[in-house]
C-alpha cells in the first residue's frame, strides 16, 4: 500500500516524497492507521525499521496547523542524539507544514530552548533531565497536551530515568493519546504501560531478537592480550568505509581511540562523559566521513541512524545479548548492507551462548589468516622493548560515499547473502582469508538462514541533520 493510501494529508505524502521514500514500512503500515485513529500503541520494534515516521507522520497530521500555545505533543528521548535526530525527522517530515518542534535536552544552555517554548511550539522532543528543568521553573506546562509519546522505553528505564518518566506523565493531562515504543516489552515495561495507556493496540514488528538479513556477522576469538591487535589488523584487512567500535565503557572507548589514532585512522569517540559539542563534533564527522571510524559505548549509540556505517566491530562482547542486535544494527540499515565482527576472549563462552541463545542461532567463529595469534603481547608500561610502531601504517585512504566496501581478504562468514541489486556481487569478492575456527559450524538455524526478502524500502540517509 502507498503512503497516499494511508490517510495522510498531501502536505506530509508530499514531506515523505521528498524525503525520497516511496512504500510504507511494515511498522509505518501497522501503527500509522491506529494513531490518525487517536488509539493508545504499543510498538515494539528494533530500531533501523522506520519507526520514528511511525509516530511522526500520523502526529502531525493529528496536529493540522501551529498553534500558538504550549506544546501539544511531547516525544520523551533516552539521549540527547537521538532527541535530536527525531526532531530533524519532525521537521524533515513536516517541510510543507507550519508545525513547530523543538527540543530540548541537556549538556547546551538553557536560553535559546528556553525562547523556542516561549515562542510557542506544537511539539517538544525532549530528554527527561532537562524537560524536568523546564517544568520545574515552570516555563513549560504540559496541561494542553494531546499526545504523549515515550520512545526506546527499556533504554530510558535502563538508564534509570524511571521516576522522572513517572513524574513527566504525572504533569500530563489525563485524557490524552499515549505511545509506546520500546525494542523489548519486559515486564517492567508492561507495568508501566497499564498505568500510563488505555487499551493499547500492540504491534509487533520482526522479532527483537532477530539480527537485520543484511548483516553478516562473525565472532573473531582472541587473547585478551592481543585484543587490540587484532582490531587493527581487522581494519587493515577489511575494505571498510565507516566502521563503529563498540566498547563496555567510557574509559576503554577513550583508550581504543587513542590507540587507533596513533595507528593513522582518522578516529572519533561518542561516549556520556563528553561534551555535547564534542558529541556532536564527532557524530557530525563520522556522517560526513571526516572520521573513519567512531568508538562508541551502546548507551550513546542507541538508535544512532547513520546511513552507510558499513562495518561494526565489537572490541568488548555486549554485556546484554539484546545489545548485540543493537549494536550490529548500527550497520546494514535500510537497504544497505553490512558486516560485524565481535573479538572474543576465551572466558567468554558464556556471553556467546547467551548471544547465541538469544537471536536463535549459531554465530560463526573466524580467525583472521595472516594474524599473529601467538605473539608476544606488546610491552606493559615501562618495558624496554620493542613495540608495535603503528605509526608506519601508510595514512588510511577515504573511500567515496556510497560504495560497497567489500569484505577485505576475508571470507563472508555464512549466513547472510546479499540482496540482489545494488551491492557489489559476492563473487567478486577478493579471495578469503578468514578460515572458520570451528569445523562443522551448523548453517544458522532460525530467522537468518535464506535469502533476505526483498527489501521495499531503501537505505536513504536523512535529509539533514543540522538543525534548520
Ligand atoms: P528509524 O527506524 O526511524 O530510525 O528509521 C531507519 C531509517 O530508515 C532512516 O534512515 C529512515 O530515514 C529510513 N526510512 C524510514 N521509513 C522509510 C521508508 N518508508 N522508506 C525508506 N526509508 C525509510
């Protein structure tokens, strides 16, 4: 069904043409119906689906024109990057309308969100910290409002925004359109759904625990001692044009980084403890390409849409295996395609079958051929020795936007194929030297074993980020 046959007005087919999409997603198909209706949802679905249209095109169709009052619709963001990406996706969607969003979160000054809600605005994308500031000064009332929408619900409960999520629904008016949407529906997430909603429709969309078809992943079991090693070598040997890290914590995204840096790659760090300008530096070069790869912790890229993130790479085992789906979701979004890798140490096989439990299937462990898996770790602090000397790495060169960064030397672990079309044809690929660790792995039983279905929506990067 087309987005004309939906129910929305011209003026928003017409934002979504431009924004060059042409079918509904399945979230998009289900949700859409149900909140022009005015009813309560429920929307579990992983990120990368299409779910902020979800919510944003029926919302603004229920808001018709600007009105000047208080806001009318409040989004509730569990970080400041993705409060800002949904606002860029309200505007963006909202081109041919007079509707006003704004928004507002932390780690900026006060003044200029402060003006912008005493301007008036229709809908505030906010989160929680900074919202309950507002609130509490008073210079924003929540007593018009119509549609509440909390968004990534088990990332903000995990996050421990819990009480001010309670306190915020307590300043809403009680007769209002509420929506849900989180990546899983645990039970604290119910409890708090049969407080804050009536009669919720459910959608449910893909499987949670499912990773996107047009990711192709693969463990990488390594010594502790020679983890970083082998990051590098995986970069070296792999045809990557943006690649995410992911470490456990903020501290060893910061060490990563400074370690990659002095092996020549042009490198940028997304972690809680950085600046907002220094976020939004490193977001807005790792876009555009100015750095190749970005070290990030799960909390900071959570829902991160960056279009063309071609390898992801998991220096740290997610603590959670429902991070794995995050993280290695962060790539082959939309229509693209692409690859994870996860470094693995031997005390780790817990963590692999909790991963493996988890989205139903086998992971194929790999060794990276030509690696060194039984050097000399490099010299603790203070020896004398020889250490590894990165810096002779020849500078890393930039490969232009939009090509299909191949799979290095290396082997495609088995699972995904490649949709037809578009990409680089697995054939031509160069010859593999990745060998599979362990003999006899099992084809992946469960959602990832086919070929993808064919996709009817296309990896399209935003529009804009910046703000207008
Ligand atoms: P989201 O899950 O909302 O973060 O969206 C993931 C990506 O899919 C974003 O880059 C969107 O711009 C894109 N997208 C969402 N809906 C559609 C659609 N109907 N057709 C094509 N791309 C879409």
């Amino acid at each position: 069904m087309p987005f004309t046959k939906l129910g929305l007005p011209p003026t928003l087919v017409n934002g979504v043409k431009a924004m060059g999409y042409v079918d509904p997603t399945p979230i998009q198909l289900r949700a859409i119906p149900v909140v022009l209706g005015g009813g309560d949802l429920i929307g579990s679905a992983q990120t990368g689906t299409g779910k902020t249209a979800a919510f944003a095109l029926p919302v603004l169709a229920r808001l018709g024109k600007h009105e000047a009052r208080g806001p009318r619709v409040l989004v509730l963001e569990p970080t400041r990057e993705l409060a800002a990406q949904v606002e860029t996706a309200f505007r963006d969607f909202g081109r041919f309308t007079d509707i006003r969003a704004t928004v507002v979160h932390g780690g900026v000054g006060y003044g200029r969100q402060r003006s912008e809600i005493q301007a008036g605005t229709d809908i505030v994308i906010a989160t929680p910290g900074r919202l309950m500031d507002f609130l509490n000064e008073g210079t924003l009332r929540l007593d018009g409002l119509q549609i509440l929408i909390l968004d990534e619900v088990d990332r903000m409960l995990d996050m421990g925004f819990v009480k001010d999520v309670k306190k915020i629904i307590g300043h809403c008016p009680k007769a209002r359109q509420t929506l849900f949407f989180s990546a899983t529906i645990p039970p604290e997430i119910d409890a708090i759904a049969s407080f804050a909603l009536r009669n919720p429709t459910r959608v449910e969309i893909g499987v949670s625990r499912t990773v996107n078809k047009s990711v192709t992943h693969a463990f990488y079991p390594v010594g502790t001692a020679l983890k970083f090693e082998l990051l590098v070598a995986l970069l070296e040997k792999t045809d990557f044009h943006s690649c995410l890290v992911f470490s456990r914590t903020k501290h060893g995204a910061d060490k990563i980084a400074r370690k990659l840096k002095a092996a020549n790659h042009s490198v940028a760090v997304l972690h809680a403890n950085r600046s907002q300008s220094q976020r939004v530096e490193a977001l807005e070069g790792f876009k555009s390409g100015k750095y190749e790869v970005m070290v990030a912790t799960d909390i900071a890229a959570r829902g991160i849409d960056v279009a063309g993130v071609s390898h992801v790479i998991n220096y740290d085992i997610p603590a959670n295996p429902e991070d794995y789906v995050h993280r290695i979701g962060r790539t082959g979004r939309a229509l693209a395609v692409g690859d994870a890798f996860t470094l693995t140490t031997p005390e780790q096989a817990d963590d692999i079958r909790a991963i493996e439990r988890f989205i139903g299937q086998k992971v194929p462990q790999l060794k990276l051929e030509g690696f060194n898996y039984n050097a000399q770790p490099p010299r603790p602090m203070g020896f004398q020795g020889a250490a590894p000397d990165y810096s002779q790495r020849p500078a890393p060169q930039h490969r232009p936007q939009g090509q299909r960064p191949a799979f290095g030397q290396g082997q495609r672990p088995a699972q995904a194929q490649r949709p037809a079309g578009a990409h680089a044809p697995q054939q031509s690929r160069p010859a593999p030297s990745h060998s599979p660790q362990q003999s006899g792995q099992p084809a992946a039983p469960g959602g990832n074993t086919g070929q993808p279905a064919p996709r009817k929506f296309g990896g399209l990067s935003r529009g804009t980020w910046n703000r207008r």
